[in-house]
C-alpha cells in the first residue's frame, strides 16, 4: 500500500471550501435530482426500512433536499423527528407531519 504524505493532503478548511463552491454552483434541478437520489438510497438501507422513528434534518440552501425523504417515510408510516431550537438555545426534536408544520427559522451561531 502507497504511504501518502500527509502534506500532500489538503487540510479540511481546504477540502470544506471545495465542497461548498461546487454545491453553490448546483441549479435547483440539480439540488431536487440530488434530494430524490438521497430519498431512494436512503429508503433502501435496511435501517431505514425497518424503522418505525428516524431522526433527520431538513436541507437548507444549496444542500441536496431533504423533505422527498421526509414523506416518503411520513407516507410508510414512520414517525419522523426533526430538531427543534428552542428559545433559550436548548435543542428539543419536533414530529414532522408535513411540510406545512415547519416553520423558517435564522440560525443564530
């Protein structure tokens, strides 16, 4: 097996800004085709397919979209848990029951 020089590496903060300057350049047919591709792979892992509750997020900005994953598990009948911030900065999990029970929020860190 090659030895690599952890210089030759580049350094996270690198590889972060990489990532992100290439999902900035995605179209929003880009991020939806993304977000179905997530949903499919996701419902086919056996974890997923057996569960009855999955915690997940829901996508923001230019991430590959979350909410095809979060009804299609609402629709088998899983119970899905999103993270709520609460007032006074403490995180709580909300039931999603659709895309109507979200609510816009600012991230404030």
């Amino acid at each position: 097996m090659p030895h690599i020089d952890p210089a030759d590496e580049p350094d996270k903060r690198t590889l972060r800004r990489g990532f992100l300057a290439a999902r900035n350049r995605l179209t929003p047919d880009d991020v939806r085709e993304a977000g179905d591709a997530l949903a499919v792979r996701a419902l086919a892992l056996p974890e997923v397919a057996g569960a009855r509750t999955v915690a997940a997020y829901v996508s923001v900005g230019a991430e590959p979209g979350t909410l095809a994953l979060l009804d299609a598990l609402r629709a088998r009948g899983v119970r899905v848990l999103l993270p709520a911030l609460l007032p006074d900065n403490d995180l709580d999990w909300g039931e999603y029951t659709g895309e109507g029970s979200l609510a816009r929020v600012r991230h404030g860190g």
